[in-house]
C-alpha cells in the first residue's frame, strides 16, 4: 500500500498530528485527487481548537480539510467525463441524491448531507478521494491559489447572490475571508454602494481592497454616521451578515430600509436576542444561507471569475504543509486574510 503525508486530527484536545497514512483507493464512482494547495477554513480551525462544536460533531481520527486543488491521479471503473491530470477542485457537502430536497434540485439542504473534512476525511493530506459527482473541472484560466478557495467563495456567492444587488444599498456584516469576497460580488453584481463592518483593522483593510465604499469599525463609527456620508437616508435595501455576532446582526436590523432582505451565512448563537418588531413592522424578508447551490453557485462563480472579478486580495499567507503549526497561529490570531497550505512537494 503506497503512503502519504496527511494532517490528521487523532485525538480529542487541541492541535493536529502530521501524519503518514495508505493513500486511499478509488471505489468505482470517485476520484482520486492529487493535492496541490489547501486553503484553511474557519472550520478547520474550530476543529483544531477543539472547541464545543468540534467535540460535539467530530470523530476521530480524521483527516481535516475541505478547502482544495489538485489533480486527478486515479479514476473508479464508473466515473465519465474526467481525464487523469484534470485540474480540478470539489464541492464539499456530498448529498444523498434521494430525499425530496435533492429531487427537487435543493442538494444544498439535502436532509442527510455528509461533509467532506468533517464527517469524511479531507483535503489536508497529498491524495484526497471524492465522489466524482462532487468534483469539478475549473477552466485553466483562472489560477491555482483562487480555485483552492472556490469553497468559501461559493458561501460569499450564494449569500451575496440571494437578492437582486443592481443599484442597491449593501450592508455587510463581518469582513471575515467570506465577507469580503462578498464585497467583491456585490460590487461586481451592480450595487450602488456596499458598507462592511468588522472589529479587525486587517479585515476592514482587505475588504477596501475589495471594493467597499465604506469599511468601517462599528466600536469606532457608527453605522448612523456612515449612512450618513453616503446619502443613504431610509436604510439598506440588503444585508449580508457574515460575522456571526448578534450585536452586529441587530445593528443590520436597525438600519433596514422597510421591504428589505436580509442574507444570514454567519452562525448566530442560540441565545441571540433579536428585535423581531423591527423584522415584522418593516416587512424584511430573512433567509438562512448553507454551503453553495449544487452547481448554479458554481457556475456563477466560474463565470464571474473569468469576467474579471478579482478574489486574490484575500488571500495573504502561504505555508509548506509541514509549517501548519505556523499557519493556524496565524488564523487564530486573526491579522490574515485566507492561508493556503501547498501540499505539493
Ligand atoms: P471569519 O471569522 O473570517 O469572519 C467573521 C468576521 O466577523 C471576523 O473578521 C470578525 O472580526 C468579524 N466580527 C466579529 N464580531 C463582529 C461585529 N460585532 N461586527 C462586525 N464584524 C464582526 O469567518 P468566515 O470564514 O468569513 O465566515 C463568516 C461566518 O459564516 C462565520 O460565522 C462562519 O462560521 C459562517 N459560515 C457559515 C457557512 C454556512 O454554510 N452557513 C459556511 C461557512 C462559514
Ligand atoms: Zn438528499
């Protein structure tokens, strides 16, 4: 059995373990990937802290990762349309392809999704083995480091893409990896201005670099006064909230426009307390956002890409995957926008 080099999360507690493992075998409908960069997640990170979430919701040992590119090295007997050498990346919720939400092209809720890097092992190791229905051929003209983080992206697409954006006033809530690639959207996608808030001066930095008409730090400014500044007088016609905090979410709530549509990607704590007179006397429409459509998000992204929207000022650091224990201090410290691990000498 040939080997390879993964990092494994082997035991509850934090950190992960580089690893030597069997390269995995290809059944006769998946893939055999080959990696070449893996981008790190904010979910990988949960899992190497091992907070509440991840103890709660991973089994060891694993594999982490979900964030990739790479090349085909292998093929199941079943698989069409893939050649071996294809550069490609995946998808990495794996649907059924049988419950109701499935069969009515709903595969992004479908009712017993299974998560690639969370439930199977993933991408943080030289070989990856995929379903083939969930691996994607990526044009040749978009560069290797963007298509490893087409994952996240697919999240700041679907959010971001939820609503018509022409001529729109945007509030962006969390200039995280995700919210400022939704900058990059929302001002690609036509809206008329895009206000990010975040805490962290490097996030606000990047999603300036993306686009933003205005990037402010809500503790410093207030969101009053940069409406103010733009002449946005009634309120924002969409919110994107993309930082997971209830106080910005209720800041978004406040400054709504009447009839307004409100995108929720960032994972708000069960206790969060919300000002649902405002939600109802103002008429907002709310709309849970999970993973990416299968495979309209994708196709938008590919396409949006090839166009010329410009993603790479998010990512900021790159590691040999062996200095892992140097990137996830980097992510856990929190000045950097995405950090690609290269898996391929
Ligand atoms: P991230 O941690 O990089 O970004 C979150 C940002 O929010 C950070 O930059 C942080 O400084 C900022 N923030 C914190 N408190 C804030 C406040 N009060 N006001 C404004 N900004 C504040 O995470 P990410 O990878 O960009 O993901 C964004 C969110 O989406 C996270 O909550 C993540 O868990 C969630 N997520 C959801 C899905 C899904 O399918 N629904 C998928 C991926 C990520
Ligand atoms: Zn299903």
């Amino acid at each position: 059995m040939k080997k390879m080099k993964a990092l494994v999360k082997l035991k509850s507690g934090s950190g992960l373990w580089l690893e030597e493992k069997n390269i995995p075998e290809p059944g006769i409908n998946d893939i055999l990937i080959r990696v070449k960069k893996s981008a790190i997640c904010g979910t990988d990170l949960h899992i190497y802290n091992w907070d509440e979430w991840a103890q709660k919701t991973i089994k060891t040992p694993i594999t982490i990762g979900h964030e990739y590119v790479g090349h085909i090295a292998a093929l199941g007997s079943g698989v069409k349309n893939f050649t071996i050498g294809d550069r490609v990346t995946g998808e990495g919720h794996i649907a059924c392809g049988h419950c109701r939400n499935c069969w009515r092209g709903k595969k992004h809720i479908c009712e017993n999704t299974v998560g690639i890097g969370v439930h199977l092992d993933g991408c943080f190791a030289q070989y990856i083995r995929v379903p083939a229905s969930n691996v994607l051929k990526i044009s040749e003209h978009i560069d290797d480091d963007i298509v490893s983080i087409m994952d996240p992206f697919g999240n700041a697409a679907h959010t971001a893409l939820s609503f018509p954006l022409l001529a729109e006033d945007v509030l962006i809530t969390g200039a995280g990896l995700i919210g400022s690639m939704a900058v990059g959207i929302c001002k690609f996608a036509g809206a008329r201005n895009i206000v990010v808030t975040d805490l962290n001066e490097y996030r606000l930095a990047i999603a300036r670099k993306m686009g933003a008409t205005l990037a402010i730090n809500p503790l410093k400014t207030s969101l009053h006064d940069a409406m103010q500044e733009l002449n946005i007088h009634k309120g924002f016609d969409i919110g994107l909230e993309m930082s997971g905090s209830p106080a910005a979410f209720n800041d978004m709530i406040s400054e709504m426009y009447n009839g307004g549509k409100i995108a929720l990607l960032g994972i708000l704590p069960r206790a969060t307390g919300i000002s649902w007179d405002k939600i109802i006397f103002k008429g907002l429409t709310l709309k849970g956002i999970y993973g990416r459509e299968m495979f309209e998000t994708w196709y938008k992204m590919e396409q949006m890409l090839l166009c010329g929207l410009d993603i790479s000022p998010v990512i900021t650091h790159r590691y040999h995957f062996t200095e892992f224990e140097k990137a996830f201090a980097v992510m856990k410290e929190g000045n950097c926008g995405k950090v690609i691990l290269d898996f391929e000498n």
